[in-house]
C-alpha cells in the first residue's frame, strides 16, 4: 500500500518533475556559486591549497633522497605563494559577501573562516623557517 505522500508525488520513485514537467528542482544540482566574485574567492583558496600540497610533497621527497638544502627556497617560494593567494580569498569574502547581504541583520562566519585563517598563519610561519638559514642545521640531521 502506498503511502500518502507516494500517492500525492505519483507513486514510488516518481519525482516533481514528472507531474509538472516546468517545476524547478531545487537541490543537490542547484550550484551556489552564482557570482564572479564566489568564483573568484574558490579559485584563489583552491590555489592556495594546491600550492600548500605540492610544497608539502616537494619537502617530503627532498627529505626521503637526502637533497633538503637544494628544495628550501623553492617550498618557501611555494609556501609564500600560497599565502598570499588565501589571504587574497579571505580578505575578499567578507567584503564582498556583506555587500551582497542585506546589512539589517548581524552575520557571523562560520567555524571554516577561521580554520582558513589558522591554516594560512601555519603555511606563513612554515615558509619563515623554511627561509632560515639552512646552512648552519644541516649538521644536525
């Protein structure tokens, strides 16, 4: 027996479209990214990502064959490079975003914005000591 809700959607696995061929799904295939600037703000915390790992793999090779002192100022060239593209991205949603936003109600960010920033402050102090002088360690490991 199929339930009311079956009935009203024109039985089981039968979706709104089906009944109203015109009706808007609006759902999981509905995209948020509607603006230049939400685009622009992805692409930057995507390249900043992408530039973190790549670093990350470059030192976890140069590590593993024993070439470290060759691939500091290339991780440290990559690491600066990314942050500067994430603070680009962080400093460029809130404005943008309050702009878009009727300003009549308070907006906080969510726990992710801050996570973003902690992890931009990290890849900026690991590309600090990546600048170290690299030289005067060495003997150490």
């Amino acid at each position: 027996m199929a339930s009311s809700n079956e009935q009203r959607r024109g039985g089981p696995g039968v979706g709104v479209g089906a009944l109203n061929p015109s009706a808007q799904v609006v759902g999981p295939t509905s995209s948020t990214l509607t603006t230049d600037w939400q685009i622009a703000t992805l692409a930057l915390l995507l390249g900043g990502a992408a530039l973190t790992l790549l670093s990350f793999l470059v030192a976890l090779v140069s590590l593993c064959f024993g070439s470290r002192s060759r691939c500091y100022k290339p991780v440290a060239v990559m690491l600066f490079s990314a942050v500067v593209l994430q603070v680009c991205s962080l400093v460029l949603f809130p404005i943008k975003f309050i702009e878009t936003v009727s300003l009549r109600v308070y907006h906080e960010f969510n726990w992710g914005y801050g996570l973003a920033w902690g992890s931009t402050i990290f890849s900026f102090g690991g590309a600090i000591l990546y600048c170290l002088n690299p030289k005067n360690y060495e003997d150490y490991y």
